[in-house]
C-alpha cells in the first residue's frame, strides 16, 4: 500500500535520511525503531509531504505521491500524529475533532465518525467544549488520536506517542492503539519506546543516522542480539 | 474630568485603531510579518468609498462594501505578488519588511499621481445630531462606532463559528497540523490579507467624511495602530482590541489637556507601560 524508493531527505547540507526504501502493506502494522536524530520524524514529515524529498519516490496505493501538498495527500487517506501531539491548543476539544474531518464534506459522516471517536475515548465526551490545552497530558495524546480518527484514516502514522505518559498510561494508549488497528486500519508507529513499538507491530524497520539498518518481524527483532543492546537494554 | 465630547471623539479614533489593529494582527498570527503598508490600504478605501459618493453617487454604504471589495482584492494582490514571494525557506524577514515599507511610498505615489495631493474634502453623508441633553454627537460619528461594532461581531462570528474562520484559528495556532489535515496554508493567508486589508479600507471609508481624504492620511493610522498592538500584545486579537480603545482614549484625553506636546505625551506613556508590561497586556510573557 505505501512504498518508500532510494528516498532521500535533505535539511540545507545535512542528510537527515539517505536510501531509505520500505514497504507497509494493507492491514499491516508496522514499528519503525531508532534513536534520537535517526530521522524517523523526517521519514513521516517527507510521507505526509510536510518535507520534501530529494531523492527517490512514494507511492501510496500504486500512484506517485510525494511532491504533492500534505491537504492533498491527507485527502488520499495517509493522516501523521505528529510528534508532541501539536493539538490546536486554544480550541476546543470539540473543535479539535472538527479539524481532524477538515477534508470531509459528508456532514453525516462526520457525524458517525464522532460517535465512534467518542465511544473509544469515553474521557474525552466530557470534555468537548474545553479548551486543548486545558487537558492532561495523557487526555492530550487520546485527543490527538481521535482527531486524527476524525480524518477517517487509511493509514495512520503515530509519531512517539507515547513520549511524556506515565507507564499507565502508556498501557492505556497501547490498549487504544491496538483497537485501531484491529478495525482494519493500517498503522505505521514510530517509536523511542522500543518495547513498546515490537510489542505492537507485526513488522520493524530500524534507523540508524539516517539509515536503515535492520527490518524483520518483531517477534525475530525481539531476539536480536544488536536490538537487545541498543534498544531493550537487556 | 474631560467633557463628554472629548470621550467620544476618542472613542470614534478607538475605532478606527481597533479595526486597524484588529486586520493587522490577523494578519500577523497566519504570515508572521508585520504589513507596514496596512495604512496605505485604509487610505486607499477612503479614496474608493470618496469617488463612488462623489462622483458616481453610490448611496455611503454601499461604497463602504465597495471599497472593501476592491481593496481586498488588492491585499491578496500584494500577497501573491510580493509576500507570498518573499517569505517561505531561505527568505529573512528583512525581504518581506523592506518590500511592504516599499509599497508604503508605491502606494503614496500611485495615489499622488492618480487622484492629486490635495486633500479632498467629503459632504457629511449622515447630517444632523443625537441631542443627549448636555452634550451632542454627530450622526457620523455614530455610524464609526456602530459600524465598528457591527465589523467586531462579524469577525468573531466568521473566526469561531464558520469553517474558513476555524482554519484560520487552526493555522494561526499550529500551521503545521492545519495543513496535515488538509488545511492549504497558502489559501488561508490570501483569505486572511484579503479580509486584513478589506478592515482597514472601510476603517478609511468610514472616516472620509469625518476628516479629509488625502494620499498620506494613512500614515498615523498606521502608527496609531501599530503602538495600539504592541499595548495589546503583538499577537493577540483581544490585545487589539483593547490597544485600540485605549490608545484611541488617551490620545483624545491628553490632546484635549495639553494641546502642544500631546503626541510626545502620549508616546511617553506608552513607553512607561511598556517598560512595566514588555509583553503588552494581552501578550505570552516572554520565556
Ligand atoms: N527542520 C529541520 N531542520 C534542520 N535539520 C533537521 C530538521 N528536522 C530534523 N533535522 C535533523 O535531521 C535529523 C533527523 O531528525 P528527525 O527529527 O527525523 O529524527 P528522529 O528520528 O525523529 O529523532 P527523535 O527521536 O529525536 O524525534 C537530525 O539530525 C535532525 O537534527
Ligand atoms: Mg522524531
């Protein structure tokens, strides 16, 4: 479904990512692993065309996507969670969900898709006509996910979602997570929470500067020595 | 305490600040820069709304829409053609500044050219009085704050409740995130210099009756504005608001107790509230 080619991305004279190519197939749910500066960011940013790339291709769905503007391909069904959540954060809650379904003119859709969002995160029915900014850290995430949800997502990218969250909550997000994943929905997760990225993928790609250095089921990743090391700490 | 005549004239300047302040801070949340030729926009409705009267008899309101029209126009005009070109990976802000202070003279001189020097006096479209009993205020003056009210209560309407308004907030709070979700960063800040400019173009219509109506009668308007959002909080739209209706007070206030000087006054006391509040009132202190 989405297909990474030789892709590289380029800030002034700094090489953030250089010859990535990977694959995420429909209904897959994919980990991609590395430390800080890896260029996991740079690899969303560059598929929701926030970066342009300049070297390579992606395709989505057998057509070319990159050079395209992010409304565009968020209209073809790819929707980022961005890193540190970046709510609108002197809108409402409820407001905040509208902006996820920005591009859908079905206002029956919208509707229905509201409900759903809502009776997956039950919390955040309370809150509605508060302000973002005016939630906890942990609500903050779970409305960033649901706003995202709003867009109606074929492919949803999270990036570090769970940066921040106490460990409970990081069960929580988890739990959510997977729901939406078993929904059908296809996932990319980006994570410095190794753990918890080859506990929920089925499939991991791991960055090194720029570069990727190693992919595999997570259940093959987990028994890998290097990973073990680097990214477990065992 | 000054008599009540004094108040409303203030009052009427606090209008036109607020509406001024108000396009140039919209303006500012969505591109970032600050449009130093927002006054010659407000000089050149107030031309607009003076020839659709005059000359082609356009009843006052409508050429007030008019010149809102058409000088809106002309703001997305500048930001295709200059901001948007100026601004984005590589650009300073010095570009951009340089190019707008540019259309300051541009604009002067065009208009110069165009319609003459000389100011140009306007009939009063609305004659006669309100008697309040001890004092008395032109009807003009009480369509400036009526239709100043009537501008602030259509801005907060299309900002919270439509969906243009919504993606403007959204921009201005987290462009990056607007635009993940589909919103066109670049549609919203033509949106929002067409609506900026089409504020200040109506602000000069409505007072070319009220004062005269020349190429450079944009310029303390512009000033007036500028300190009005640095009171509020460069940033801020309530800041705005609330930096207008004070300035617009305090300079009535101060002209009225001492008449020479009046301007260096009021600048000192701008100065002394901003050495007490560098933020300005509404503004995020600063980290
Ligand atoms: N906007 C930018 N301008 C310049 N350099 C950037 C920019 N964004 C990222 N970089 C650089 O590109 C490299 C990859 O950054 P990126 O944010 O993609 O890494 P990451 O894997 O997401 O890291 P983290 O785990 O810290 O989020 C880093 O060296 C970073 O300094
Ligand atoms: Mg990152």
């Amino acid at each position: 479904m989405l297909e990474l080619k030789n892709v590289w991305i380029r800030y002034g004279k700094n090489v953030a990512v250089r010859k990535l190519t990977l694959t995420v197939n429909k209904g897959d749910f994919v980990t991609i692993l590395g430390a800080n500066g890896a260029g996991k960011s740079s690899t969303l940013n560059a598929i929701s065309g926030l970066v342009k790339i300049k070297r390579g291709e992606i395709h989505f769905k057998g057509q070319k996507i990159n050079g395209l503007k992010p409304g565009a391909i968020a209209a073809r069904g790819i929707i980022q969670i961005p890193e540190g959540r970046k709510l609108f954060p002197l809108m409402s809650v409820m407001e905040n969900l509208e902006m996820g379904a920005y591009l859908c003119k079905d206002t029956k859709r919208v509707r229905d898709s509201l409900e759903k969002v809502l009776t997956l995160f039950p919390v955040l029915k309370e809150k509605l006509g508060g302000k973002a900014r005016e939630l906890s850290g942990g609500q903050q995430q779970m409305l960033a996910i649901a706003r995202g949800l709003m867009a109606i997502p074929e492919l949803l990218m999270f990036d570090e979602p769970s940066l921040g969250l106490s460990p409970l909550l990081r069960q929580q997000l988890a739990e959510k997570i997977k729901e939406v994943s078993r929904e059908g929905v296809t996932i990319v997760l980006v994570e410095q929470n190794a753990r918890l990225g080859l506990m929920l993928a089925t499939y991991g790609y791991v960055m090194e500067n720029g570069q990727l250095v190693l992919q595999g089921k997570t259940s093959d990743l987990m028994q890998d020595e290097g990973v073990r090391k680097a990214y477990l700490g065992v | 305490m000054p008599p009540a005549g004094i108040w409303i004239d203030g009052l009427v300047q606090s209008c036109i600040y607020m509406t001024m302040a108000f396009g140039m801070v919209l303006v500012f949340s969505i591109l970032g820069i600050l449009n130093w030729t927002h006054g010659q926009f407000y000089m050149l409705g107030a031309f607009v709304v003076y020839y659709a009267v005059t000359a082609a008899g356009v009843p006052f309101p409508l050429s007030l829409l008019i010149s809102g029209v058409i000088v809106g126009a002309l703001g997305m005009v500048v930001e295709k053609l200059v901001i948007e070109r100026l601004t984005g990976p590589g650009y300073g802000l010095l570009a951009v500044t340089a190019a707008t202070m540019a259309l300051i003279f541009f604009f002067e001189g065009a208009a110069g050219m165009a319609f003459g020097l000389m100011a140009k006096g306007m009939a009063t479209t609305l004659p006669g009085v309100l008697d309040m009993g001890s004092f008395s205020i032109s009807y003009q003056k009480i369509a400036v704050i009526i239709f100043t009210l009537v501008i602030m209560v259509a801005m907060y309407i299309v900002l919270n409740r439509t969906k243009v308004g919504k993606a403007i907030r959204a921009t201005a709070q987290q462009p990056d995130a607007a635009s993940l979700y589909g919103v066109n960063v670049g549609w919203v800040s033509l949106i929002v210099m067409g609506i900026g400019c089409s504020l200040a173009a109506m602000a000069g219509g409505i007072m070319g009756p009220v004062q005269s109506v020349d190429p450079f009668m944009g310029r303390i308007p512009m000033i007036m504005s500028l300190l009005a959002i640095v009171i509020g909080g460069l940033g801020s739209l309530t800041g705005a608001i609330v930096g207008g209706i004070i300035l617009g007070l305090l300079n009535s206030v101060i002209a009225y107790k001492i008449s020479y000087f009046s301007e260096v006054a009021l600048f000192l006391l701008v100065i002394v509230i901003l050495l007490i509040r560098p933020q300005g009132l509404f503004g995020a202190a600063p980290k």
